[in-house]
C-alpha cells in the first residue's frame, strides 16, 4: 500500500500533466467506459460520493509517474470538484483515496493489461481489477473478460459473470446490446440478482414504451391521454 508523509510538498492538480498523453489505440477504449459511466450517473444520480473517470490520469505519489486507466471509480470522494472537475485524479487531494476498481479495455497492442499493471495497481491497492478485451481474435493472452480481486497483495481471479462486488454494490458483466446505433457487446453494471441496469438508450425507451401502455390503458377506458 502507498504511504503518504503529508510534511512532503506535494503538487496540485493544476501542476500536473492531465494524461500521459498516450492517444487511446481504438474508440472502444472511450466508449465502453463512458457507458458504464453514463449507466452510474443514472442509477446513482442522488448520491455525490463517487467518482468515475475516464483515460484520466491517477497521481499516487509526487515522486512516480501517473497510471492512466481506461476506466476507474472512486468511492468516498466528491463527485464535483470546482467548476471546471478534476484535471486529474490526485490522491493525496482525494485525502488518500485509491480508486476501488480499474478497467483496462484491451486494444490490438498489449500495453501490459495481464501482467505488468496487474502489479502497479496491486501495489497501488485497488481493490478490483477488471480486463476486458473487446476483439475476440486476441487470444494469445487471457480471456476476454477478467474480474481480479486484491487478496493479501495479490489479484485473485473472480468466477462466475456477472461478478458481484459486494464493495461497490454493483456487479459487472457483458451483453450484446445497442449503444450509440452499435450493436455489439457492452461491458453493464448488474444489481445483486443479477438483473442489468440499462443504457441511457434502453432506459429512454422503456419509458417512452411505459408511456404508451398508460395511453393505451387510458384509452381503454375511454380517455383521450393528452386532454387535459
């Protein structure tokens, strides 16, 4: 685990890159996080301890260089931060907190996902680490979908899918849905049932299709539902 000396001086964000500036190798490594942010923002709208961030940078100590996750969240923290959000995500301005999951989307370059990362973000002490590689053909490394647990120091892999996070609340998981006009799988969150949580697209047509079955029940009834 990181030790903090809060005597050291430590920059602040302002002083900080904002990314390693190492340009993502495909859109998939944006979008796939931005789902799962778009789908917390939804479910945990009325809560503001959280934190989710995408290829932005984590600074855990003045002395080493940033880790830039695909994907990562925080708990405990503040969701907003001043006007114009976080830079980058600085510990030592989080008051200590380390992100509780990562996510690293695999691209057509091995960037270190199933080794070399496994042991910075243990060393780090982030409690989950989830491996996703999006293009099946990739085989030669892991699976397509991994969820790594932080045991006495170590990444234990987790069975089963979606994994429950009991931490987090949420579980993680895959299902082949649309997204943007993109059919293909999707990374989800799940509740403890197992139950998906929607896309802001699915979530906009069930309601507009719980809309029309209040019309046509109205209607049934002999009421016209636009009158006032």
């Amino acid at each position: 685990m990181v030790q903090y000396n809060p005597q050291q001086y430590l920059p602040s964000s302002e002083e900080l890159l904002e990314s390693d500036e190492t340009p993502v190798d495909n859109e998939l490594q944006n979008l796939i996080p931005n789902l799962l942010l778009a789908i917390l923002a939804a479910i945990w709208s009325n809560r503001q301890d959280w934190f989710f961030g995408v290829d932005m940078a984590i600074y855990h100590t003045s002395n080493e260089p940033a880790i830039v996750p695909d994907g990562f969240l925080s708990l405990g923290v503040n969701r907003f931060v001043g006007e114009q959000g976080r830079l980058s995500y600085v510990v030592w301005q989080e008051n200590g907190v380390i992100p509780i999951l990562v996510l690293e989307v695999v691209s057509k370059t091995y960037r270190g996902e199933y080794k070399q990362k496994k042991i910075d973000y243990a060393e780090l002490g982030v409690l989950y680490y989830v491996i996703y590689k999006p293009v099946r053909y990739h085989s030669r490394r892991g699976d397509a979908f991994e969820v790594h647990r932080l045991v006495n120091g170590e990444y234990i892999r987790q069975s089963g899918e979606p994994v429950w996070m009991p931490e987090i609340g949420l579980g993680i998981g895959r299902e082949t849905r649309t997204y943007k006009g993109w059919t293909r799988e999707w990374l989800f969150w799940y509740d403890e049932e197992g139950r998906k949580y929607p896309s802001p697209d699915e979530a906009r047509q069930q309601a507009e299709e719980r809309a029309e079955r209040l019309a046509a029940q109205l209607r049934a009834l002999g009421i016209e539902p636009d009158e006032d």
